[in-house]
C-alpha cells in the first residue's frame, strides 16, 4: 500500500481545533474506540486539491444518516477544513483520512442522541507506489473471513473494521498483497481495502453492491469512465470461478487507483500480467484526475 509519512509537529483537525499531532487526545469514553461506533473515509490529494471529494462527502453524509448520526458541522466547514489542513501541512500529494464517532455519552449500547460527535481530520504525506509495482501487478488470495451481505455495515466505511483486519492479516501471513472476502452465499464482494473487478471478452464485471460490498469512490469512477473508452460495464453476482477464467482482473480504492491483479490463490488471472483493458482504464483514470483538479485552481 501507499506510504504516509506522519510528523509529530503536523497539524490535526479536532473538534473545531487544529493541534499538533503529538497533542491530539480523545477521551477513553468515546464510542468510536469503546465500540466501534463511527464512520471514516479515505480520500487523496493531487498537487493539494482532493480528487472526488464532493463523492466522499456525500457518501460520509449518507451513512451518518443511515446510522443516526448527527455530524457536529456543515458540509461546507469540513470540506474547508479538509482544505485549510492540507494548506497548514504544505502537502501537495497526501493521504487524508476524516473519522468521525458518535463522541463520549454515558454507559450503554444506545447512545442518548444529545451526544456530540467527535471529529478528526489527518492529512499526510503520500509516497506512491512505483511504476514496476503497476507493471508487476499484485497477488491476491481469498480468505477465510466471510462477508455478511445482510448486515448493512458490509455497505458503511464503519469503524467496525475487524473483517478487513482480519482479511488483511491472512493475506499478508500468505505473503500476498491482498485478501479476497466472499459473502455467506459464496459470491465475490470485494478485497480486504479495495473493490474488485474483472475483464471478459473485453466487458467489465464487478460485484453487485448487495452482495455486501462498500461501493467505493473509485469504483464508481471506473464505471463513470468505461463507457467512454467503448467499453461494456456492468455489475452482477460474481463468483470465484468467474474471477479465475477471466482474462484480466483488477482492485480499485482511492489511493491504490487501478491496480491490477494478476494471480489469486495462485493461479494466474490471464496471462499472469496485467491486461491492456486494465492499463487504458487505469491511464483514463489518471487523466480524469489531471483535468479535475486542474479545474479546481
């Protein structure tokens, strides 16, 4: 994954305050670490501007209402807060991450709804992942974790991310990049950070939402520019012996952009490189980026 590289005196958002890193506390009370009880989203800056983040706050904005929470500032303030940060930290190209909590409330499961939310904006340096790494391609395996397609956390960037932890960690014990999570019923949903899509006979496929998958930024952006290169697109209930005859395969999240995956469980997707369908989605990805934040200025 992308390398952020963290400073003790960078500036952190907390609760309407900017401090230093080193000085940013929370209270023990609070139900994003008592219980999981919150939402966060990842987004990435070029040349200081955040691409999609109207999407990112949109979909933050829907899922707090899904939840019930009440988020303790305007679109308009976080997306200027989100901006002024990148300017305090002089970042160019970084990793923002916004979590927000159901905040600090008195003992129980339900939080009375006068609780404050708490909100935390980090924004760091990015290294990116190098050209041989896109050229390589990552592997993946599928894990043991399964994902629920009935519970509608499968759908929310919670703060109830044990699955992805978990994925994750059997994915690195196998000395893979990645994780592959099916649901109950069997059907692909998505990797452990990353939606997941693949290429048959020059269509692209990728799981349906309510197979239980977090519909990423990315993902959506993918589908947006299909369509425009010529390319069929379209979503289904995907299996596992649908991914290992395809002819290319490839993983989507905001910070990875397109990556392609060339083998799973070992066994090569294609010819075991990544596939020319995958590389013109990736380069109208990374030209779709240009022309955004270049409009920005």
């Amino acid at each position: 994954m992308p390398v952020m590289i963290s400073d003790n005196m960078e500036k952190i958002f907390l609760n309407r305050c900017f401090v230093n890193c080193s000085e940013a506390k929370i209270s023990v009370f609070d139900r994003g670490f008592l219980y999981g009880d919150g939402l966060f989203e990842t987004m990435r800056a070029y040349s200081g501007r955040v691409f999609r983040l109207k999407d990112h706050l949109d979909r933050l904005f829907c899922s707090a209402r899904e939840i019930e929470l009440s988020l303790s500032c305007s679109r308009k303030y976080l997306k200027e807060s989100i901006e002024k940060i990148l300017k305090m930290n002089n970042l160019s190209n970084a990793y923002i991450r916004v979590t927000i909590s159901r905040g600090v409330s008195d003992p129980g499961l339900v939080s009375p709804a006068k609780s404050y939310s708490t909100l935390v904006i980090v924004a760091r340096k990015m290294k990116c992942l190098s050209s041989l790494t896109y050229k390589k391609g990552w592997r993946a395996i599928v894990v043991e974790t399964r994902q629920n397609q009935a519970s509608p956390l499968s759908r929310l960037k919670s703060l109830n991310f044990l699955n992805n932890i978990l994925a994750r960690k059997e994915a690195e014990a196998k000395r893979v990049d990645e994780g592959i999570l099916l649901n109950t019923l069997g059907e692909v949903t998505e990797a452990s950070t990353s939606n997941i899509f693949f290429v048959k006979r020059g269509t692209v496929i990728t799981p349906k939402e309510k197979s239980g998958l977090l519909p990423g930024i990315t993902r959506g952006v993918v589908l947006e520019l299909v369509s425009s290169l010529g390319v069929e697109a379209y979503d289904k209930k995907v299996f596992l012996d649908d991914l290992m005859v395809a002819d290319e395969t490839f993983l989507t999240n905001s910070l990875i952009e397109i990556m392609p995956l060339v083998e799973i469980d070992g066994h090569p997707i294609g010819n075991g490189k990544p596939g020319p369908v995958t590389q013109r989605i990736h380069k109208a990805y990374q030209d779709l980026v240009k022309r955004e934040i270049a409009t920005k200025r």
